[in-house]
C-alpha cells in the first residue's frame, strides 16, 4: 500500500480519486481517514487539519472521532503558538443556543478576543426551563441532543484564539431521571419525616457511574481545551440517602446512620455518626471525580480540568463540607488544573472588600495561586464605579471592562457570568 510505503502524495491522490468515483459508499469512512493521515504524512498541517475537521463533521459517531480530535488539537498548538500558554486569565461563560450561527459567531468571537477575553466556559447542557427541552449540545448516544452547537462553536473560537471549556453537569440530568426515576438520589424530607427523589443522579449506583463516565467521553471527543466539573457533583446535607449509600457506609464503618435524625440537626452536628457520615460522603464524591478525571483523559490526554467550588469552601470549610460535601483539602488531592471559586457578587462596596480577602485566602489554601479563579454575575450594564473598583482586580483599565459588559449584553448574556484569574496572582 502506498501509505505504508510512505509514498503520501500519490496515497492522497489514490484516496482522493476513491472518494470522488465512489460516493456513499461504506469504505469512505476509511478512505477520508486515510485522506487525512496521507495530508499529515507530508507535513502539510493546514490542509491536514482542514481534513480532520471534515472527518468529524462527516462521522461525528465513528470510533475514530475521538483520535481525529486529538490530532486537531496537536496541530492546532503547531499552527497556533497562542495555543502552548494553557493558562486560563478571563473567560466568559456563554451557554450554547439553537440561535447560534456561524457568522454570529464569527463576530462574537472576533470582538471577544479584541477586548481581552482568551477563554470560553461553554454550558453545553440544558436541564429544562425557558421554553428549551432536556438534553445536550454535543453529540453523544447517552443523552437527547438538541443540537451539536459544539463543533461550530470550538472552530470559531480557535480561530480567534480563545480557548475552549466545556462546562457539563455531574449529577444534574433531569433526562435520565425522567427516563428512569430509580437513577434519582435521595433526600430526607423534614416536613414528610421521610425520603423522598431528588433532582440529582444518585453517585453511589454503579450503573449511574458507568453512564456519566460514557457521557464525558464522548465530549472529551471533541476538541476541547478543557472540561470544567459543575458544583452540582457535591451533595447538601439531606442528600445522598440512597440505599446504596447508606448499606455502604455501614459496612466501612459497622453503624447506621438514621436519617431522620437530620430533622434535629441542632443536635446532630455534635454527633460521631454525623460528622462520619459527612465526611465519608464527601470522600466518595472525590473519590468518583478522579475516577472520572482518569477515564476521560484516557479518551484525550491533553485535556485540562477545572472544578466549580463555593466561596464558602474557601472561607468557612467546616460548613462548607457540612453543607455541601465540599472539602478543600480533598478536593487539592485530585491534582487539577483549576478551581473555580464562585462568589456571590451584587457590586457592593463590602463585595469589593472580599474580593481580595477570597483571592488571598485561596491562595494560602491552595498553595498554587495559578490554580485559582474567581467566578462572578454582574446583573445589567455596571456603571463607571463599579468598573472602576473590579477592573483593576480582573486586569482590565475600566473602558475594556465597560466593553465587554456591552457585549455581553448585546450576547443575551443577562447575567454576564466571568472567569478570572485575580490580578494579584498573576
């Protein structure tokens, strides 16, 4: 065979001639693959990527959807030395939408990249509301696709040099729940004095683990730059009450834990059992994420990733892990990339006082101020003092600041949601 000759051009014009002569047959899937291998084995990157990118666009279910991906990716940072600085600055969060087009796009991404921004959070996940159905934008065989948004969104903005990533829920997938009620956790209901479903998947059903863990797959298959874990992954104190859960936690630990003691929390909290059951809780919910981690960098290796946390885990961990299930300390273990802090923002003058004290106390935690970002909502259009006073934090002189509030508001983006590495971390 010519390729394994390594005689390219003639392979490309060998495969060329096959696609041409014989439209809609099945081998075609080979042959474009081949195509494009043949392209990337004369070092000629552009056209090689243009291929690959065909090839997902044309096969976006094939097996071989996830290498072509990869390759994109590795060329793209050997076209595009913008790509080799991995280091998340500013982003905004832009939740896909049926309305995207192309152009639009195009001129979203263009002045995007204009007034600073160098990241994109794409929410890739609707679980319902506005008018807009359940599902996913991306393809994959585990959830209803309303559209793949995704791969037009990814292109625009690599060429425009913003960085991509996805922002997908854990636990959150109302889909799967109404499809199958037996996939919900549970809570304790103290009005009820009994369990009653969540909203959320219940982590402690291995099948639950097995589904999530397909799903972040199949978006690791895309191009990606990232993928950023929601703060839905952690469960609130009444949560996690499955049955599985609770048969668990008695066989480490040979007590039972009673839920309906959750009704008398005042007394709970100074309880062994609780805070066990608190803590072991938490545990296995990092436990899964690293177990996730490690799945999906097997399917895209070069994949950065970033954890959605409450300013609470910073600034009161002990009632952040009882509240939540969050605990800093554990969270560090799983070794990633970013932890996202969101804060509650209204732009009040105590706001912008604890700001910094949220930075300087995530960066003492942390160790790593290069690990740390702030997430915040600013609600309409800010005025001349508010940019003055979060500009100089964010990294922006106040005009850039009232720009990119503009856009976003001319975006749809109401509230406009950021992400930003504080400017004394930097």
């Amino acid at each position: 065979m010519l390729y394994n000759q390594r005689d390219y051009r003639r392979a490309e014009l060998i495969f060329n001639q096959v696609i041409a002569r014989y439209p809609g047959a099945p081998f075609l899937i080979q042959a474009q693959w081949m195509l494009a291998r043949s392209i990337e084995g004369q070092e000629d990157l552009e056209r090689a990527l243009m291929q690959y990118q065909l090839f997902v666009q044309n096969f976006p279910t094939h097996p071989y959807r996830s290498e072509a991906n990869l390759k994109i990716t590795r060329l793209e940072e050997k076209l595009h030395s913008w790509r080799k600085d991995r280091q998340v600055h500013l982003a905004v969060v832009l939740p896909l939408s049926h309305e995207f087009s192309v152009g639009l796009l195009e001129r979203w991404m263009d002045r995007l990249e204009k007034v600073g921004v160098d990241t994109l959070v794409v929410k890739v996940f609707h679980n319902g509301g506005q008018n807009v159905p359940l599902g996913v934008f991306f393809q994959t065989l585990q959830a209803p696709v309303l559209m793949d948004g995704l791969t037009m969104l990814v292109r625009a903005a690599h060429r425009h040099h913003l960085k991509v990533f996805a922002w997908m829920s854990v636990r959150q997938m109302n889909w799967k729940i109404q499809a199958d009620s037996r996939w919900a956790d549970l809570k304790y209901d103290s009005l009820k004095m009994g369990l009653i479903p969540t909203e959320g998947l219940d982590l402690f059903q291995p099948a639950v683990q097995d589904y999530i863990i397909a799903l972040y797959q199949d978006l690791a298959g895309y191009s990606l730059d990232g993928i950023v874990f929601g703060d839905d992954l952690f469960y609130k104190t009444e949560e996690g009450l499955g049955l599985i859960a609770r048969q668990q936690f008695t066989m480490d630990f040979g007590e039972v834990f009673l839920p309906k003691g959750l009704n008398r929390e005042s007394l709970m909290v100074s309880n062994d059992v609780f805070w066990r059951w608190i803590g072991w809780k938490s545990r296995q919910v990092y436990h899964f994420l690293n177990v996730l981690k490690q799945a999906v960098h097997k399917t895209n290796p070069l994949l950065q990733f970033g954890l959605m946390l409450s300013e609470e885990s910073i600034l009161n961990p002990l009632q952040a892990l009882k509240k939540n299930s969050q605990d800093l300390l554990e969270a560090k273990h799983q070794m990633l990339d970013y932890y996202v802090i969101g804060v509650e923002f209204a732009g009040t003058q105590d706001d912008f006082i604890r700001l910094p004290q949220i930075a300087a106390r995530s960066y003492q935690l942390m160790g790593q101020p290069e690990k740390v970002l702030l997430r915040i909502r600013i609600q309409g259009t800010p005025d001349a003092s508010l940019s003055r006073a979060l500009a100089p934090m964010v990294g922006f002189d106040p005009s850039m600041f009232l720009r990119l509030s503009a856009l976003g508001h001319e975006m749809g983006l109401e509230p406009l949601e950021f992400i930003f590495r504080p400017r004394s971390a930097q």
